[in-house]
C-alpha cells in the first residue's frame, strides 16, 4: 500500500474528485456576551466576566444581543445569503464541563442567514464557494488541564475551568460542498477563509484572528472517483491558521487516496490537524453516535427581521474587500502581484489612510511594505499593531519630501516611532536630528564641502565610503564643530548616494 | 390584640400602615406560630427567622421617617423552594442543590422585597416541581393541615399548606401543570396562576420552561390580586415576559367582591363533565356553578375537542424541557458532587452525581423527555405534543369567542391519602387532568375554594384568556361573596 | 407490544448521564413504558396541516442592547462549586476526545 500511496495532489486528482467544505466559528466582536450583558475582553482574571446567566445558574434566562443579531445579519448580506424571516434558537444538548447549562443555545434548522455565496480568486480563476447558512450560537468557556502533557487533555489528572469565554457569541458559516476544484482544492479552501475573513473584517463585527481563535476553522473533506457518487468525508478539526487550511485539505486529501488505492473504506469521523506534522490524526471513537436532541430553546423567542431593519443593515454594508482591493489597485498604480503583497501584509488600510493623509501611494508602500514590515516582522506582532500610525508614516514622507529627511535619517525615526516616542517631529528634535532637518547651513556646507572635493567626492561616489571623512572634516570645520559628525557622515553619503 | 395570623394580607397592610401594628409583630406572630405548627405540617425547608425581622425593622423604620408604605409593605410571605433567594438556601427539594444558596435574586424576589414585603422561609414542594402531592420531596413530604394523614397537593404543598395553616397569609408558588391551583384546591386555599409571561421566570428554577409560571397562594381573592400586582409585570431579563402592564387585576378582585356578575358568561367544557371528577368533587362545583347564575352569569356549555389530548401532550412537552434544563445539574459549578475519588472520570462522576443528586420522578421524567427528543422519536412525539398544543389553544380561543370565562374542577379529587397513588406514576398525573389545558394555552387560570366533599376542600377552577387575568379574579372574588370560606379545623392526624 | 425496551432505557439513561443499577433499569422500563403508552395518544390526533406550538405567547424579537452589567465576582461564581482551585471550577479528568 505505501507503494502505491500517491505523493502530491495531482496524483491523486489523477484518480479522485475532491469535494470540500468548509465551516468557519467567528466569535463576534461585542461589548457583552451573546446571551447576557457580561464583558468580552480577553485576558481578565478567571471566572470574572460571568453572572448567573452565563454561569448557568439555576432560574437564569438568556436574552439576546441586538448586536450581535445584527453583526450576524450584516455578515449575511455581505456573503449574499437570504435572511429569514422567521427563525428560532435551538438548543444543542450534551455534557460537557465547559458548558455551563450543558446544553447550548445554537440554530439547528432555522438559521437567520441561507442560501449565499463568496467568490474567491485562486490562481487567476475565480471559484464561486457556496454558503449554506449563517448562524449564531454561543462559545464554550476555557478548559485548562493538569497532570497531562503540555496542557493536553490526554494524560490529564483534572481539569480547571474558567467562564469568561462562555456565551460570547460565535457565528457559524457553512459552505456548500465545493466540488471541482481539482487540483487546486486545498487553495481554494484557504483562499475561502481568507476571503471570509477580510469581509468579517471590513464589516468590524470581529478582530478575525485565528491565531486567538476569533476566527476557527473545520474542514471537511471526501474524494470520489470522476462521475461516482460522493465519498465520505471527514471533519478536521483544530485547523488554526491561513497556511494550515491548504495543508490540511492537502494532506487529508492523500491520506484518503492511499487508503482508497489499497481498497479501504473512508470512516465519517472527526480528525485533528497537526501543526508540527501536518498532517491529521483521527479523534477517539465513541461507542455510539452523540444524539444531540435539537429542540426550540422555550427561553428564547423568535427572531422575525423586520424587511426594513435589514434594508438599513444592506444599506451599512462597506464595498466588498475584492471590489476594493480592485479599485485601490488602480487608484495606486501597482500590479497585481504587488496588490497581493499588499494585502497579505495586511496593509491595505494602512496604505489607504497614509495616502489619505496625502502620501503618495509609492512612498506609503514603500514605508509600510519596508521597514515597518521588518519591524512588525521581527516583533511578531501585526503590521497595524507595530507602532506607527498612517499618519506617522505621511508626516514622515513629508519630511523626506522636504529634505529635512533622508532615507536612512528616516528610517531611524521610525525606530524612533516604533519605540513610542512620539511623532516624527518630536523624535526629530529629541534625537537631535534637527540638525539636518533645520538648518539650511549644513546642507549648504555639505555642498558646499562636495563641491570644493571633486575628486574626494567621486571617490565615495565609486564606493570608497571611507574617504568621506575628509568631507565630514571639512564640513565640520566649516560649521565650527556645531554638527554631529554623524549626522554630517551620513548626510554626504546620502547626498553621494552612498547609503 | 387580635390574632394577626388569622387576618388577611390587605388587612395586614392597612394596619402596619396605619400603625395599629408594627411589621415586627406581625412577623414574629406568624414565626411563632411557624413553631407551634411546623413540626406537624411541615410546610418549610427553611425559615429564615433572622432575614423576616431584619425586613420587618425596616418597614417599620421606613414608617417612622414618615415614608408612605405600599398597600403590602410588612407583610409576611412564604416563598417555594424553586426561587433563588440570594444567600438564603434554594433546594427546588432536590438532594443535588442541597446547601446552595444562589449569589443573585429572583425578579419576583426583588419586587416582593421592594414592596416591603416579609420572607419567612422557603416552602416545600415535590423535587424541581414535578409531582401533585409534595410526596416527591426530597426532605420529606408536607401535610395537609385538613387533614394531617393527607397529601397538600403539589408541587407547591409546602407554600399552599403554609397559607392554610395560618403560617403566612401570602405566598408564592409556581404553576407549571396546575402545581399553585392544584394544592389551592385541596388545601382550601386560592392559587392563581397568572398569564404565562405575566409574572417574571427569572430566577425560577426552571421545570419546563415554555410553561412555567409563578403566581399567588392566599386565602382570598383580593390578596391574590394584591400580591398579583407585586410580582407582575414586564422583566426585561426574562425574553418571554410579556412587555404589557399588569392587567387591573385588585380593580377587579373589588368589583368582583360586590357580587354582582350580571352580563358575565361562563363555559363550561363539555369534555370535562363526563370525566374522572369525584362525586364529591362534581356536587361541589355544581354547587358553586349554582351560586355564579345566582349572581348574574349566564352558563353556556362550550366543546373544547383537544383537552382530553392535554394531559398526553404536557408528559411528552414537560418532560423534554426539563430534561435540557436539568442538565446542568452536573456537580461541576454549584450544588452536590458525588464519587470524586481521585480516579473516576468527569463522565462517571457526573452519572453518580446526578443518580444519587435526583429522586426516581425526577429520573423518569428526564429519561422521559430525553425519549421524547431523540432522533427517530421527536417527530412522532414532541413534535405532535407541539402541534397538539396548538389545537388546544384554539379550543380556548373559540371558547373564548362565546364565554368570558371558563369553569371546571380544579382537580378530579379531594386531598388523597399518602402513598396512595406513588405506586402508578400515571395515576398521579391525572390530578391534573383539569389544569394542564390552561398551561399549554398559555391563559391565566385561578383556584377558588367551592365547598367541601368528605369533609375535605374542593376547588373551582376559573380560566380566562391570555391577559385578561382581571376576568378570573372577578369572577372568583363573586363567588368567594356566596361560599362560606373553609377554615381548616384544628390540626388532625397523625402526628410524624 | 412494549413501546420502550430495556435497552432502550439503558442508552437513555447514558444520554442523560444517569447512573441507573440493573434494578433500577427494570422498575424505570416498566413504567416509561406505562407512560408512553398513554402519552402515544397525542399521535391520535390528524394534525399534519398543524403548526408546532412553542412558544404560548406570540412575541418575537425580544433583544437587548449590547451594554455591559455588572456580573458576580469570581468569589460569588465560585461561591457553590464542589471544588474550585486558582480562580477556576476543579473537575476531575475528562474523557479526552484526541486519540
């Protein structure tokens, strides 16, 4: 069987059609909890953010947030779906410690967003992923293990649990099946979420981080012979970032066709991807099927969208992420494989603001796809988070624009910037970079240094940098020793073009 | 000074305000003779002697800075075990919330205490509301002070039995199958059970939540509707309270007492008359149905096809909700725990906890509703309840189209013997043979004192449309102006 | 012919996490049977054209705006647990789902 097991996806698109799916958690960006009026921030103390409800305390009754009903509708329309007109909670009941009520409120068969559909871009090709249903339902709290490995569960001794999480409210999207994608199936599965992701974050309903678990992902898989009903598929679970989304359809994807090569049968079951292998495992065996006993929740009334109310929601609707990506791409004069840099750096709104604030779309690109990219890079942190502002960037352009900067001086006032300082102005004057910036004097004598040097200055134009200190000391000299020779240095080496 | 304990609740309330009596005293009355009697009836689970004068002081405080007090402020009230009382034990008679005292109030709670109002304790009552004898207690059963060797009714025994032997002029119960008209009616006291949505279910523990209702046990009618007025009312931390005013239910509980019922139309259930009342029971409402024309009713009979597939319908819904909401019940977060050794799994702890934490009825009807709901049965079961209740909600509303009000036993028999239907699980449902239509309509219904059958109370119970609970209340204070009232003869029976 | 079979019971009662003994099953299997029975009558009725009732009153969209309450403290969350340990409710080793 290892003989024959196929090594790449198109070896096993040879024999196999893929069928994908793919179902995305959101956990929504409100103020308070799905079901009660408790805060969502991240990182409090344990079992702080809870009240009767949200602890499942006997008596306690749900309420539902507005925002969030209309964080999910708005999620909706932007994924094209129908919103119902009438739908109910469901309740979803099983045990489980991290659930407070061991049930919980979901939507089983009266979703309040059907029958939708995303287009994402894969290769050149623009695939059309079909969304079966939005629905709200609401998170589990967090569950710490002890004793085991590394915080797993398995080998755990007990396990301690903390509500804070619970009831913050999640919202559901299913696709349809997605079949004939061949090839490039495991593309198209991360070029979905990633799509799903940038209109949940244009919408601002969610920070859509799936490195926190705002934004998780299960990927379903199954492969066919060519014109064969479908086969079965497998849910992989645990699938937590853009790259392990391709990967793990990948790899199911071979994993499925070698045992089908060697004649065996795919189990429907649950599998967990892997982060450090790539590859999936599947989960424990139950001995029988979880009956899940769907019924209306009777706590919880019906929700029956007034048409107006979701014209209005329609009508906040921001232009889709790919209709502006279009536009921007034009607006700024770059290509497309520039675009996509752009928007895998996360930068595009950070370039728009700079440009908005009367950058030119060169100088913003360059200062955010560049030096803030490597900063943000080498603090690990998102490129909107690394410190500096659009309109950091634009006053800093303008200085260069000015000449009061050059690039390199520049670039150490972002580090001044990145470093919290202040504003390019302020980090200017704190640094003592004013020399360069303020005085007409220096420039003038670096000039005029330059001019009274020819053969010193060719010298460092053809790459002898070290004979630029002859020019530092004229320069000093002619400034009475008032400039910083480093400054001064850097200043003729700019000029010389030989930064 | 006349005995308080044996006065009304509005009586009560004129006279704190008036001064003619402190809260105080009338609170330690009704907690001295909680001493007297409570071994013998055991209607509480708990009396929180300290919390009743602590509230007591404070009206009386209240009214000596001159504050003007509500038409109920001081009065004592009993409270069934199935509200959270914040820091004071809250059990619903099950073993699995033995010592739970909840960190948070009932809505019902905070307006009682906003009106000044005196908890005593908490009151007994079959485990998380399920049964019609208070025999399904965890902590032992409750007598009927009618009659020592039998059953209060149930599930509110406890806070029904309270009322009737003098412990509390008011309490509160919940009405989820007829558990607040049942006990009224074989006890001799009223229970009323308001419009479902009408009174607040936040911090009620929950039984099946689609029917729920919390209501008023009194001994007459105009208490009913003052402490009716208390609790009511829009809660907006409860999604199916109605967002409605309180209908004017103490403006009709007055007009109704003049006894003046000219124009008023009463239906009676043709399917009813023909079923399973006692004797006794069916004279006795005969009777009261006499006294209703005698004061200018008209009755007209209305068929009303689906009842007698209520009591079906309500054991395949009832129990499926409950089996969802007493899931939480898992030793995790609050309550008992059992079997945690070191060595068994979460699972296994969970099971134990939950077999040794509910009695067997409790256990039949989770099973039951865990039936109901299970994939391959939920169709034929509470899908069908569900469009059942349907049909019987429009038999109410075209009864409702000729009657202003519909009339029946409240329950088919006196006050039974104790174990005498425990045995047969069925049996014991058909005590609310007559109630669970109401539940299911989602309408307000009341239990009015009708005369005694074997010397034993009987009830009639008076059904209105949904939010037009004022309809029942006038119609019940009418007839409590032609009946004697029943007053319990000295505690009698056995005495453990 | 019984409506409900020991068996039957048994898987309710895992469901339900329940720990019912063999005797237990035996008594319960009798009379759910006893009861479902009589309940099966609802089945009696022609409602095919009928809609389900859920809810008695019919209210809809009953929501809240999304403004933060104050809650419980974590001694008050904590404060009925059988077991707490480090700001957090302590249980004991759960049946992992991973192989």
């Amino acid at each position: 069987m290892t003989t024959t097991a196929p090594a790449t996806v198109e070896e096993v698109v040879a024999r196999y059609e893929p069928v994908i799916g793919l179902e995305t958690h959101v956990e929504l960006g409100t103020r308070t909890k799905m079901f009660c009026s408790c805060p969502t921030e991240f990182g409090a103390e344990p079992n702080t953010q809870v009240c009767p409800v949200c602890l499942g305390l006997p008596g306690s009754l749900p309420v539902a947030n507005k925002a969030a009903i209309e964080a999910t509708i708005r999620i909706g329309l932007a994924l094209n779906c129908s919103i119902a007109a009438w739908c109910r909670f469901a309740r979803k009941n099983y045990f489980y410690p991290d659930m407070p009520k061991d049930f919980q409120i979901s939507q089983y068969d009266e979703p309040l967003c059907v029958d939708g559909y995303l287009d994402v871009e894969v290769e050149g090709k623009t695939v059309r992923v079909g969304i079966e249903r939005v629905h709200l339902e609401e998170d589990t709290g967090k569950t710490l293990h002890i004793g085991g490995a590394t915080g797993r569960i398995h080998g755990a001794t007990e396990s301690l649990v903390d509500y804070n999480r619970a009831g913050i409210p999640l919202v559901e999207i299913v696709t349809k099946p997605v079949a004939g994608a061949g090839t490039l199936a495991p593309e198209v599965a991360r070029a979905y979420v990633t799509e799903l992701r940038d209109i949940i974050r244009s919408l601002g309903v969610s920070d859509v981080r799936m490195e926190q678990g705002s934004l998780r992902c299960d990927v379903n898989t199954s492969l066919n012979r060519p014109g064969a009903e479908w086969g079965t598929r497998t849910e992989t679970k645990n699938v937590n970032s853009l790259r392990s989304v391709e990967r793990a359809v990948r790899s199911e994807m071979l994993r499925q066709a070698s045992v089908l090569d060697a004649g065996g049968r795919i189990t429907q079951e649950t599998r967990h991807f892997r982060e450090d292998t790539g590859d999936t495992r599947p989960g424990r065996s139950k001995e029988e099927a979880t009956d899940y006993r769907y019924f209306p929740d009777p706590d919880l009334v019906p929700l029956a969208p007034d048409p107006v109310w979701v014209e209005e929601l329609k009508a906040t609707l921001p232009e889709p992420p790919r209709v502006r990506r279009e536009r921007l791409r034009e607006q700024w004069g770059v290509s497309e494989h520039d675009m996509e840099s752009i928007v895998n750096a996360g930068a595009v709104e950070l370039i728009e603001a700079t440009v908005a604030a009367g950058t030119s779309p060169d100088a913003a690109r360059k200062w955010w796809l560049g030096e803030l990219a490597r900063r943000a890079n080498e603090a690990g942190v998102e490129l909107a988070e690394v410190g500096a502002t659009p309109a950091h960037v634009a006053e800093l352009a303008r200085l260069v624009d000015e000449g009061k900067l050059t690039d390199k001086l520049a670039r150490a006032v972002l580090e001044g910037v990145v470093a919290g300082e202040g504003s390019p102005a302020e980090i200017v004057a704190a640094r003592g970079l004013e020399v360069v910036s303020d005085t007409g004097a220096l420039t003038a004598a670096v000039g005029e240094a330059i001019a009274a040097n020819p053969d010193v200055a060719q010298k460092v134009r053809d790459g002898k940098v070290a004979a630029a200190g002859a020019l530092v000391g004229a320069v000093m000299k002619a400034t009475k020793g008032q400039a910083d020779a480093k400054t001064v240095r850097d200043l003729i080496l700019s000029r010389l073009g030989a930064a | 000074m006349t005995d308080v304990t044996k006065a009304t609740a509005a009586e009560l309330g004129r006279m704190i305000a008036s001064g003619e009596v402190s809260a105080e005293e009338v609170t330690r009355a009704h907690l001295d003779r909680i001493a007297q009697v409570d071994d013998r009836v055991h209607a509480f689970l708990h009396v929180d002697t300290d919390g009743a004068i602590t509230a007591a002081r404070k009206v009386d405080e209240a009214r000596a800075r001159g504050e003007e007090l509500g038409p109920l402020a001081g009065v004592p009230i009993a409270i069934k075990d199935v509200i959270a009382t914040k820091g004071v034990p809250t059990t619903a008679a099950s073993k699995i919330l033995e010592g739970w005292r909840p960190p948070y109030n009932a809505t019902i709670m905070e307006r009682i205490n906003a009106a000044g109002m005196v908890m005593l304790g908490k009151t007994n009552m079959d485990e998380f509301a399920m049964g019609s004898s208070t025999e399904y207690s965890a902590y032992g059963v409750t007598r009927n002070p009618w009659d020592l060797d039998r059953i209060p009714g149930g599930s509110g025994g406890g806070s029904a039995a309270a009322v009737a032997a003098y412990e509390a002029p008011l309490a509160i119960g919940t009405d989820t199958g007829g558990s607040i008209r049942q006990p009224g009616a074989v006890t001799g006291t009223v229970g009323s059970k308001p419009t479902y949505g009408g009174t607040s279910r936040y911090g009620l523990i929950a039984f099946s939540s689609s029917l729920d209702t919390p209501g008023p046990v009194s001994r007459n009618v105009l208490d009913a509707a003052l402490l009716h007025q208390v609790i009511g009312g829009h809660d907006p931390r409860d999604s199916t309270s109605i967002p409605a005013p309180v209908p004017a239910v103490v403006e009709a509980a007055r007009l109704g007492a003049t006894g003046d019922l000219t124009g008023v139309r009463i239906g009676l259930v043709r399917e009813f008359s023909g079923e399973g009342a006692e004797p006794g029971v069916a004279a006795a409402v005969r009777d009261a149905i006499e006294a209703l024309v005698k004061l200018g009713a008209e009755v007209v009979e209305v068929s009303c096809p689906h009842f007698e597939y209520a009591l079906p319908a309500y054991y395949l819904i009832a129990p499926s909700e409950a089996s969802s909401n007493l899931a939480r019940f898992d030793g995790v977060r609050y309550g008992l725990r059992v079997g945690d050794d070191g060595q068994r799994s979460l699972e296994e702890v969970m099971s134990l906890t939950r077999e040794a934490g509910f009695g067997p009825e409790v256990t039949r009807r989770i099973m039951l509703g865990t039936y109901a709901l299970s994939s391959g049965y939920y169709e034929a079961y509470y899908g069908q309840a569900q469009k059942v209740r349907t049909l019987i909600t429009r038999d109410f509303n075209a009864a409702f189209e000729q009657v202003d009000v519909l009339v029946s036993p409240t329950t088919p028999f006196v006050a039974f013997p104790f174990g005498s239907r425990t045995s047969d699980p069925y049996q014991m449902y058909l005590a609310d043979l007559y109630t669970i239509p109401t539940n299911l309509y989602g309408g307000p219904a009341i239990s009015v004192p009708a005369g005694v059958s074997e010397g034993l109370p009987v009830g009639l119970q008076i059904m209105a449309p949904t939010m037009a609970d004022d309809r029942m209340y006038r119609v019940a204070a009418a007839l409590e102006t032609a009946i004697p009232p029943l007053t319990p003869p000295a505690l009698t029976g056995s005495n453990s | 012919m019984a409506a409900i079979s020991r068996e039957e019971v048994a898987h309710l009662a895992r469901l339900a996490r329940l720990a019912v003994n063999e005797t237990e099953l035996d008594t319960f299997a009798g009379q759910l049977d006893v009861i479902l029975q009589a309940v099966a009558r609802v089945g009696e009725v022609a409602a095919a054209d009928i809609p389900p009732t859920s809810h008695s009153i019919p209210l809809t969209n009953i929501l809240r705006d999304d403004v933060v309450q104050p809650g419980l403290t974590q001694q008050e969350a904590l404060s009925g647990a059988p077991d707490a340990q480090d700001g957090r409710f302590r249980v004991p080793r759960i049946l992992d789902e991973e192989a």
